[in-house]
C-alpha cells in the first residue's frame, strides 16, 4: 500500500483484519515501514507483486507510477486506487505495459466510513488482473453480495469513469437535500425543527439514502450549521464529470448546477452580480443596491 | 378511511392489520364498504371519530371535506392525507373549525411500498389532536424509532409544506441518478453494462438510497429502459416547491431544474428550441439543421 | 398621470412636450398639482377622462384604482401603466366596468431612458379603448414605424402578461452578459481589459445590443465595477415569470437560473451550501472548510 | 486568403472593396485563384507577406498551417481568422516563430451580414504586428469608431478567447429571447400574435437588440416556427466556454444552461427521461406513462 492517509491506512487497516499481510510506503518516514518504493518492491512476495496506490490524483500519483515501473517487473500489478482521471489511467497503463506491468484502475467509495462498512469498488482492467486481484477486493468491499459492492466495470479506465459518474450524481444528490434544507428552514414558523423532520425521513420515505443519514448526524451535531461556513470545494471528478457530458453531448442540468454552486460559495464577491448590479443601475437610473427594475 | 385507491386502500389493510378497526368509503360504490359519507360518520364510534382522507388533491379533496363539514359533529378529526397544498390545508381546517372539527394534514411517503414497509410520516395540527391520533400513526410508520419514520412538523399545514419539499428532494435525486445513467450509458466502450454499476453502488458507497435500489430494480427489469417512453409527468408538489422558493426568495437549482427536464420531456417539439434554430439561421444564413454558428 | 415619479414623471414631461395636456397627481403633495384624485378626476375634460395610473404594484396601485373608481365615471378610461400582474389587470378591470370605466393595461419598458428615446409599450384590453388612447400612445412611444415600439397585444392583462416575458428575457440577456464578464476577468493575463472588448462588441458582432450599450456604458464608469456591491435585487415580474412557466410547463432553465443567482447574490451565507458542507465533513471526516471528497 | 466559403468568400469581397489586392486559395480549385499554397505564396507581393486563413477549426486549420509553414518565410504573417481554440493558437504560434512567421487570431463575428455591415474583430497577438495588419482590419469592421468594432485583446490567443466567451454569450442570449417566446405562444389567449409583439420590442425596450431583429426576420418569414425542426446544433465554441469556465471555477449557470438545451434537442429520446419514468414506475407502482407520484 502506497500512501497512507486516511483512505490508504484504513484500507490497510481493513486489509489486514480479513488476514491479508500488507507493507505500507508513506512519503511521510514516520507513517511507513519501508524508506523508499524500491524497499517496498524487495519486501513483497514473488511473483505476482500487487502493489495498491492511494496517494492524491495528478503530480503524485505519475510520479509513484514512474517509480514503480522501475522497481517492479513482467508479471507484477499496480492498483491505481486513487482519483486519476480515467484517461490518465490509460496512459499510465500504457506505459507500465511497456514493462510487463498489469495496471487496474479502481474507484473506492465510502470515505471515512469503509473501514467499518468496507468500500464500494469500481475496477477497471483486464480479466486476468481482476481475477488474481479478488481476495483483495473481497476482502475491502462490504458484507452481502459480492456484485452489490464491487463491479468489474470494463477495460483500463473504466472504474475511474464509474467513479467520476458516481461523485457527479453524488454532488447532485447533496445539493438536492441542501435545497430542501433551506426551503424548510426559509417557514420556520411552519417547520420550528429542520432537524426533526429529516430524522424522520430516514424511514419509510422515497428519500432515505446514506446521505440522508449523515445530514441527519450533522444537523443533530450542528443545527442550524451556525459553526461552518458556507464555502464548499469541488474535486476534479465533479469538473470531469462535466467535461466528459460535453464531449458525449449529454446534458446534464443538476449535476452543472450543483458544481457551479460549489463555485458561486467560494466567491466573497460575485463579478457577474456586481456587472447585472451596475447594468440595472444604467438603465434603472439607480445609484444604490435596491436600485429598481425598468 | 375515505378513498380506497392505491394509497388508500393499502394504507387501510395495514391499519388492520395493527388492529385498528376501518371503515372504508370510496367514490366507486363496488369498492365501497359504506353508501355514503354520512353513512360513514354514522358507522363510526363516538365520541372523537377519525376520518382520513386519500383522495385526489385539489376539487375532489375540497367536495369530500365540504360533505365532511356537513356529517360530522364537534370534537370529531379530520386527516388530509392526500397531497393538498399546505394552505389549502389553512382555509380547509379553518372552515371545518367553526364547527369544531379538528384537522390534521399528513404527508404520506412511501408508494406501493408502504403497506410492507410502513408510511414515513409527515404532520401538521394541533398538539391535542395529534396525540389523539398516535395509535394511527404507529400503525402506519415503519418498524423502528418512532420519530425516525413519524413527525409532527407543526402547526396546520406543516405536514403538506414537509411533503411538498420531501417531493421536490425527491425530483433532483431522480434526475441526478438519471443523469449519471445517461452519461454511463453515452461510454458503451468503457461501460458495456451500465446495470452493473448500478447495482454495484447499493453497498458501501455515499450514493446508496432507496432511490438506488429501486434504480437497480427498474434496470435488471429492462435493461437500458427499452420498454419505457421518455414522457415524464409532474405532480403538483414539484411545482409548488419552486413557487415557494420564489415566495422565500431561495434559489433551486437542482429542484428547479429536474421539473423543468420534466417539462422537456412531454414535448413533442419544443418551441423555444425551434426559435433558437430559427435565429442560427438568420445571422447563419443556413436552410438546413445543420446550421453552422457565426 | 398620477404618480410623479421617475417613470410617471419622465411620461408626463414626454406628453407635454408632445402637446398634450397633462393633469399630475402624487402622493407628496409637494409634487402633486391637485390635492385629490377627486380633484384630479374634476380637472380633466369630459366627456371620456383618461386617467393614467403609474404607481407601485400591489397595494398603492389596487388603493388609487379603488379610489379612481369612485371619482370617475361610464365611459371614462383608467389606464394601468405599472408593473401589475396581468390577473390583477384582469380583476381591477371588472371591478370598474360595472361602472362603466374602461381599463387598458400596459407595459413600459425603458426606464430613465424614455423620456429621450421613448418608451416601448405593449398594451391590453379592447380596440375601442385602445383607439382612443391612440395619440396617447403615440405620444409616448419612440420614434419609427409605430408597430416597432408599440403593440396592443391582446385583451386586459395582455399588455402586462407581455412585458412580464419582456423583463424575464431581459433577466436572462443581462446574465449572459455578466457571465461572459466574469469569464473574461478571469483570464487577465489574456484580457487585460475587459472593457476594451465590450466596447468592440458593439458594432458587427452577433451579441451588439442595448444592454451590451449599457454594459459598456458601465464599465467605463467603474472598471472592474469596484465601487458597486454584487447584491442584485429582483422585482416581481421576474418571480411571475417563472410561476407562469410552471403553470404553462414550459421550461425556462435560462431565466430561472438568472432569477435564482440574483437570491443567491443577497444571501450572506447560503444555508444550503453550509448543508453541503456538513455533508462533505460527514463522510469525508473533515472538520475544516478545505475538506477532500470522499 | 486560405478558404472561400460563406465567411472567407465574402471577406475577400469586402476587402476587396476596400481596395485591398486579395489572392484567394480554395481547397475546391474551382474557385481557387491559385492551385496550391506555394503558388499562394508565390503571388503575394514581398516581404512581409499576410495569409488570412478562414477554414474550419481542428484538423483542416491545422493542415493548412503546416503548409503555410513550409512555404512563407521570416517576417511574413498568418491570420487565424477561425473559429480554433486559443491554446491551439498559442501551439501553432509557436511553431510557426521558430521559422520567423508571425501569428494572429482574430474571433470573427457578424456572419453573413458581415460583407455588407463589416465584421465585430478581436485580434490576439504582437503589438508589431497588429499594428502591420491594421488596414486589413479597418477594411473589414464596421463603420465607426474603429474600438467599438475592433479590439486588439492581447497576445496570441487572446482574440479567439474573447471570440469563446462572445459565442457562450450569444448561446445565452439566444435561449433567453427563445424561452421568453415559449411563454408568450403557451398563452394564445391572451398573445394571438407573438411576432407583433417580438416587432413591437425593436424600438425603446430594454431587451432590444441585433438579435431580437434577426427574430423578428424569423417569426415574419415562417410564423410559429412551423417549418423547422426543435433541433440545434452547437459549435465548439460553446462547448469551450463551459470548459473555461470550469478551469476558471467560473460559475456559468446560464450559459450551460443553453449549452444544454441544445444537447437535449437532439435527442429522440433522452436516456436519462426513461430512467426517471422507470424509477417512478418503481415506487409509484404503475405500467403506464401517465404515472402517479409517490
């Protein structure tokens, strides 16, 4: 296991419990157990090395891949477990194949909570990889039936994919119970506790789900989240997610709203309102802010 | 129980079988266990007679509350279950009030899946009221803690505005999960089984809901929904939760956005797009689609 | 005319200028040339009084119909020239005709500008009432052939039904242009000055325009439009806009998003986006604003 | 000039016109002045040779490039007069500075009204050589002052980024008159005739425009739209805007939503609608289109 953070070592963690043995790399000395990839390479049982990257998408992952495909060799695989643009994986896989090197991109799912519940899984690769990979990904995916948990998506690229769909819907589905949230708490003399009735949406209703859940766990924390700011950062996948329904033509209104929401919360100030602000002004013949609509 | 239809008549098989004693009425005399509303009321033990409601939202909820107005006594309760607008609610219990009839609005979620499973809840009434009824609502919610399936919201209205919101919820999720269907479905190279993935996401991951399990069920029964016509209908709800956040002045995106994709949908040719074309043409000065932009 | 404003001002000036007499009534008696409207309405030739009313929508303008008809007579035309609902116009209309007192509603667009330029109006009610009010409308109207800045739309509430889809394109033109402006800034290591190109735009291009006008006109006055707040207010026909959409299930994905970054732009703190970001913290297990995804 | 099409072809009648000497070269040797691109060359009078190449973006635009390559020299200067994406520009600059050649974009706008109006022009590029070029654009902007027509942006790049943004502007403003045309038409009984009233918008209104007249052009030739089809193509153009935006973390609700409205037109049947359906079908527990929801 490369890289060690919070999805890497509870992975680890997660791994070990179902019994299989792990090394873990860290960039960080005092969170490894061996000083360089090269030392992870030689502790590793032949042949069939597996080595299962977790490290952040982009710079650090290419260059953990282009070390690894020095000190790995035919026949070895590496699990790009991160957040890698499926593209990227493509290439990436290209280039370890030059070396012999199987390459199986994954998206994981479940944040903080897999290591209890275990993670959802998307793989992408080749047949052969997945098969020998299996214990690995039956050890990390949830209790219950195998395929409600992990599936083999497709070729090189295809789990990312899967993944970058899957945090697309995921920033729709966030920004649909934040909406609600705020036009029960826009009545509150109809609706005195928000908190109340999303606790009792966890059952029996069309829209209980996980996410619910965990509003309810953040509303009773927090109510009325007066101790967090309203600012909400956006991943790569979500952009991604947008770029690729531009290059398949496939609208996708909620999931471009709820992106560019996240970016309209990070804004102190918005340049297009200030620009409809001074437009109303010239034509309105209004000086100040409640200037009136021609 | 008055309406025996879907809701209705499930909702007053489960009453039952909790040992609640119903008697049904229903528009449609074959199905109906009474002649007529005054038949009901009579039926009924007294004092404090319960009748719920599930009818039709609109003028056939509005003709059954004007004839329960006329059969019922003081101290007696009326439920408007159905999904009445929250202030249709305000003048129904004011008008029922002068005659010292009680009433509650309660929005039921859950579909035909609610006789097994239980009804999530929703209410809106006076505290006395509401206590009367528990038994009813115990026997209608799921299994499990009580204000995890049941709440009262508020006062009168209260239920409905929660319901009305629960719906709007429940319109971007549809469309979020719809969209990542789409944009699946749009890579068959990396993607060959879309349903896979879909059932592949019900464990461990953050986009797991009922929603997804019903998504999962709706794909095994046809695969890329052959079977079925991108016509979509809209409830009221979904409408009333914009015209409330225009009211609140809340912005809606995402609800906002998965009603109008619904509107989309029932166009045989939309009129704005054939404007859009029209104008391409003008300063294109193309004949055909296939206009290129200036 | 009553009510002096900016608008019923500006209007009044626009008549004289074009000889036709004026009688001014306001509010503030410092502005008003008669005390009353009872005086206003014993001022005015007989037989076949016009009286043009330009005051607030909502109460002041439903209180100066009310008083006007009292004061007037069969025969005898009240003309609502503010930003009335059309279902309003329609109301107020029967209410004076069983007086007698014929009622045309128009719409005026313009703004501070139509004193000089004239003002484009869009006009309901009937023909005969509209013939009357022929030089009137002239009068007003800008220069050219009358049907390009004049049109009797239809019935009572026509005119008001056409200038609310007037101000809910002009909700979505003003967007489109302030997004554009953003997209520009952002990239100053490319645009410099952004103004510079705005004011290219205006001959030749495809998006010249009076707006695009005034966008320059803005823009020279403030550049990077420092002195301005980005709060945007919004008057009611943008909010009838879409509430006509939705009843009418049309889809107006354009002009509800410019209506709903304009409540987002007075929002200190979006409570929806704090409900993202509670969420992202639950599953992420983050407790600051610089949260991953999970 | 490379490429006598609709836009190149009427560029050079302009230009000429002006009594600028133009030599043109087609792909299509019936109308090419020249048989190749060398011969192209070979006929411009030196040094300081310009080359206009107005063919399509991508790999048309990139083959001629090449060639110019080969056969201008140091001190002679491309035109990419295109619609190419501004990093593209910024690749094909440099390729062509190694040999000396130097490189301007210029975003066209205007279509075919350009011959005779002259065409909106944003130019990236060299001080030096814009200030080479300048009769060339005098000749082809509109009459006027020359900075309400002509732009020098800023260095290579820049005149097609300004030209992205117009388009992505112009995708909005066209959805918002398009959508303000939908809710007049929905309501025929107050709105019998919407071109009057589109007419009637061209003088003293707020949303009057180049657009709005080229509306009107449409709606008097084929009123109601009756003889085109609801379907729109998009150009990269629009496409490239949202991208920016997205690596700008720009919001651009507006401007996507246009984007994908065009998308959704061109859809027989939108994938993302069925499944939607299906789900409500799912927990609503119905066959049939006209579905109840849950």
């Amino acid at each position: 296991m490369v890289g060690l953070g919070r999805m890497g070592g509870n992975m680890a963690e997660r791994l070990r419990a179902a019994g299989i043995e792990v090394t873990g790399y860290d960039a960080n000395p005092q969170n490894s157990e061996v000083a360089t990839l090269a030392d992870l390479a030689a502790a590793l049982p032949q042949p069939r090395r597996v080595v299962w990257v977790m490290v952040p998408a982009g710079a650090p992952t290419a260059a953990v891949l282009d070390e690894l495909g020095r000190v790995l060799d035919e026949g070895d695989i590496v699990i790009e477990g991160g957040n890698s643009h499926f593209e990227a994986d493509q290439t990436n896989a290209a280039k370890l194949a030059e070396r012999g090197i199987g390459y199986v991109d994954v998206g994981v799912s479940g944040g903080v909570w897999g290591r209890e519940n275990g993670y959802g899984l998307m793989a992408g690769g080749s047949d052969a990889d997945i098969e020998t990979l299996m214990p690995v990904f039956d050890a990390l995916r949830p209790e219950g039936p195998r395929e409600e948990g992990f599936v083999h998506v497709g070729p090189v690229g295809a789990g990312h994919y899967a993944k970058m769909v899957h945090n697309g819907i995921e920033y729709g589905l966030m920004q649909a119970y934040a909406e609600g949230y705020e036009l029960l708490e826009a009545r509150d003399d109809l609706v005195p506790d928000v908190g109340a009735v999303f606790t009792a949406w966890q059952r029996g209703t069309v829209v209980r789900s996980w996410l619910l859940d965990l509003m309810v766990r953040a509303i009773t924390t927090d109510p009325g989240f007066e101790e967090i700011s309203d600012w909400v950062d956006d991943s790569g996948e979500g952009r991604w997610t947008i770029e690729e329904a531009i290059n398949s033509a496939v609208p996708l209104p909620v999931i471009s709203a709820a992106l560019f929401a996240r970016f309209s919360s990070r804004q102190p100030s918005s340049p297009a309102m200030r620009a409809v602000a001074a437009l109303r002004q010239q034509f309105g013949g209004h000086a100040t802010k409640a200037a009136q609509q021609a």
